[in-house]
C-alpha cells in the first residue's frame, strides 16, 4: 500500500483553513480566474487558498484577497445569473492546457 504524496486538481474550491493547508499542502491547483469555485466558500468564514495554485492566465493573483460579505454575494449573483460557470467546466480547463502546450 502507497501512501499519496500529492493531488492535481482543476478549479478545485478552498479546502480549509490556515492548518488544513499547512497539514496538507498539496494538492497542486490548476485553475482559471474566471471561474468562481475556485473563490468558494469565502475566506470571511475561515476558509483559505491552496499554496500551490497555477493559473491558466496571468490576470490571477495567486493569494486572492477574500471580498468583503456584500461584494463576494453580489459577484457570485452575477456569476450565477450571467451564467458565468461555464468557466468552471473541465472542457475548459482542457482547453486552455491544450493551447498553452501548443505556445512551448
């Protein structure tokens, strides 16, 4: 039996607070900053991001800043009603991996 050293994940949302990252810091994080499952649940209620994010563009700042109560519901809203989480689909992700490849 092996144990599991690390994870990879796409568009995973946070997993824990501050000591559930520092038990486990790996997984190693894929995702695009248009995709709000990444932003979940907010940090105003203890949750934290991964330590090892990649992102799929450079607009994403790894250490996102949690938004304040009123400004994460209102962007989640907008998301939800705009039907903005189709950025969240691993067709998605595939996608942008794929054509990053092709730049090397």
């Amino acid at each position: 039996h092996q144990a599991i050293v690390s994870a990879y994940t796409f568009g995973m949302p946070r997993y824990g607070n501050l000591a559930a990252i520092a038990f486990y810091p790996n997984p190693y994080h894929v995702l695009n900053s248009k995709d709000i499952v990444p932003n979940l649940p907010p940090k105003y209620l203890g949750y934290e991001n991964c330590t090892n994010s990649f992102p799929l563009d450079k607009s994403f700042v790894p250490n996102i800043k949690g938004f304040g109560y009123r400004r994460y519901f209102k962007k989640l809203v907008s998301m939800i009603a705009f039907k903005k989480l189709e950025h969240h689909s691993i067709e998605n992700y595939v996608n942008r991996i794929y054509n990053e490849c092709k730049k090397s």
